[in-house]
C-alpha cells in the first residue's frame, strides 16, 4: 500500500477519505490495494480508514482483532455488533464524505462492491459516500514499465500468431484439407504454450453466423469446416505465462477466404473499421490537448458512427474495456452502452477499443480491436498493427 499516494489523490479529489471494508472477501479491490493477502481468509467484517490527511484508522471484530495488524494506524474492536454504528462514526470522526468501492444506481458494476446496507449505515452516521472509481483506476489501472513491456511482448507474438493463424487456414485449404473452426482454435493454442504464453480460454474463431457472435465458444461439437467465401473472426487473447502479474494483450482481426470480397462485407467492414478510428481519434485528440475524457464518451464517439450508418441494433456491447493483469482490468472501460462508465481514462493505463457489428441474419460479423496505452507524457500509443483491409486469405 502506498499510503502517501492515496492520501495525494484524496486531496486532488477533495474527498476527506477512502474507507475500505471487506465482509468473507468479497472486495478483491480492497485486499489487492490494501496488500492483504488473498489467502488470509476473514470471516467477519473490518474497516480500514485512510484520511486525506493524518493516520489511517482500523476497525476490527473481536474474533479476527490483529487482521489488519500489518497496516500502518491505530486500531479499535468491535463487538457486540450494537457496538458498530458508534464505533464507524468515530473511525469516521472529521469526515464529510468519504470514497468507498460503490457508484451511483450500481452504473458501473466493476466497483459497486460495498453491499446496499452497508452505504446506508454509513449515511446514518451523517457521512456521504461517493464513489471510489477514479481512485480504483489510478491504483489498479496504472502500468509500471514491468507491466508495459510484457504487454508490448506478448503483443508482439500475438501478432505473429495471428499471421500463422490465416495462413493454416489458406494452406489447408490449398493442401485440400480444409480445417474446422476448433482445429485453428487448437492451432492458435498450441502457439500460445509454445511461446509461454497463457490463457484461461480462447482464442475465438468465428466463421460467418459464429462471426456474429460475439463470445463464440469454440468446442469440437459445434465448428464449421472452413471454405471458399467464408468470413473469418479471430479474437487473440493472451499474457506471458513467466509472470502472474503480466499485462494481457488482446486483439481481433478479419478475414475472408476468396480474392474478392463481397460489396456487403465490405461495406459493413468500413463502418466497424471507422468506428473504431473515430474512438481513437477522441483519445489521441483529449491527450494532446490535456483534456479529461470519460470511459463512455470513447464508446459514444464509435457507436455515434455505426448508428449514423443505421447498423446501431447489431452493436451489442461496449466499445472498450481496461486491460491490466486482468484482461478485462478495473480501470475505466470505454462504455456507455452496458453502463455508464463516467471513470477517467488516465496516463499509464491500457485498453481496447473494439467496436462490433453483429448482423445474425445475414450470417456475418465483424469486430475490430486494438489495444491502447497511454504515456505519461499524454503520448497515444497502438500497440501492434491497425488492420485497415479484411486479410484476403491465399487458399490457390
């Protein structure tokens, strides 16, 4: 935990403090901040209380009294559970607001940890919670450079194996052993351990209805045998397997098996591809000029381009979302379409921008992803390649 930090930003953020509490470990972001240690099971509730400025405070049960013995502050117990409300208020002392892991209407999920009673008990005790999210990004989201260069490494092998990916689809094809969905799939996986690289499931392989979905479950009982004038979804996903706390990186590309492209595959693909460039101008247009940007305004501005184009109903997720040593990380994820995440996208964190236009009834679907990194000098950054054109894949 790095007290002096928090205490920086509460100040930034006029927010008189961070009050941390955990019931049976249901707050990973708590124990990940704090430095608990995971495997430190608890069974009843503490409370740790950084404020703005002066020493932190416990509150522990008097079954578990030296839970959070490791952390910096002074320490009350509680017990009988009538005890609590008066002993929070002093823990509480001085404070007007405080942040906790909660956001508004429960808008965005991937903080709203703290349970409902819990925020009223607090407010009872004349304090008013706000939400914790921009403090949770800039503690979890921020890359070191250790961080940075595995994901800027793994990118470069996911890259090539994107390449090795399309190009067994076009030499089996062309050997006429046309390969199945889930054999790329087992293809591209094999790349991954042979690279040390992991991950807990993927990659995806969609071939045009499968395309159109957009968590295709690739299994042997359900996997197309590739062919002639078929669209092709790849979805890579992956870390390097040396280090738990590996930055994953994550990315997705299209192609078709034939020399010339249908005019509606083509047309659909330039609205998801400028989607997609219309979202990463905003970025490199808000850094450059040092001008904050939400999470949902990166979504509106590519979801802005496929409603204009009259496809807005085949585009069923959110634009982006954080990428850390979680793939799908805590940091502000570029959305306003599943929620409204208003969280600031900050220097140091990482990203995709992947916008998707899924047209089941047509049989085909596209997505486009990139990933993003954001300098401390407010420098943009697309990790590997942009694909401009549908890869057309040599299968003569």
């Amino acid at each position: 935990m790095n007290l002096e930090a928090i205490q920086l930003e509460l100040q930034k953020a006029n927010i008189d403090g961070w009050l941390f509490y955990d019931f049976r470990g249901r707050d990973a972001i708590a124990t990940r901040i704090l430095g608990i240690d995971p495997n430190h099971f608890s069974t009843r509730r503490w409370f740790y209380f950084i404020p703005a400025k002066g020493e932190p405070r416990k509150l522990a049960n008097a079954i578990e009294p030296a839970y959070l013995d490791f952390l910096p502050g002074s320490k009350e117990i509680y017990m009988p559970w009538k005890e609590l409300p008066g002993k929070l208020s002093q823990l509480l002392e001085g404070a007007k607001n405080v942040a906790m892991q909660w956001s508004p209407n429960c808008s965005i999920p991937y903080i709203s940890v703290v349970d409902g009673g819990m925020i009223d008990l607090i407010r009872s005790l004349g304090v008013e919670v706000v939400s914790s999210g921009n403090l949770v990004s800039i503690f979890e989201a921020h890359l070191d450079e250790k961080g940075w260069q595995s994901h800027y490494d793994a990118g470069q092998i996911m890259m090539k194996i994107k390449d090795m990916a399309f190009d067994e689809i076009g030499n089996r094809i062309k050997a006429g052993n046309p390969p199945t969905e889930y054999e790329i799939h087992m293809f591209m996986r094999d790349l991954y351990e042979q690279n040390g690289l992991e991950a807990d499931h993927g990659p995806i392989v969609g071939v045009n209805e499968h395309a159109a979905d957009p968590h295709f479950d690739n299994a042997p009982d359900n996997s197309f045998t590739m062919k002639e004038g078929d669209l092709v979804l790849i979805d890579l996903f992956a870390k390097e397997k040396k280090d738990p706390n590996s930055v994953w990186y994550d990315i997705t590309w299209m192609g078709f098996i034939g020399d010339s492209i249908p005019a509606r595959i083509q047309e659909v693909w330039e609205i998801a591809k400028n989607a997609r460039n219309s979202a990463l101008n905003l970025v490199k247009e808000r850094f450059a000029s040092n001008t904050p940007l939400q999470g949902g305004e990166v979504d509106d501005a590519a979801r802005n381009v496929i409603n204009s184009a009259g496809l807005g109903k085949y585009f069923i997720h959110r634009t982006g979302h954080n990428i850390s040593a979680t793939l799908h990380g805590n940091g502000a994820h570029c959305d306003n379409f599943e929620t409204n995440d208003t969280r600031l996208i900050i220097k140091g964190s990482c990203f995709s921008i992947e916008p998707g236009i899924y047209i089941a009834e047509e049989k085909i679907g596209f997505r486009t992803e990139i990933d993003i990194f954001i300098k401390e000098d407010g420098e943009v950054v697309v990790v590997g390649e942009i694909q401009d054109e549908i890869i057309k894949i040599k299968y003569k």
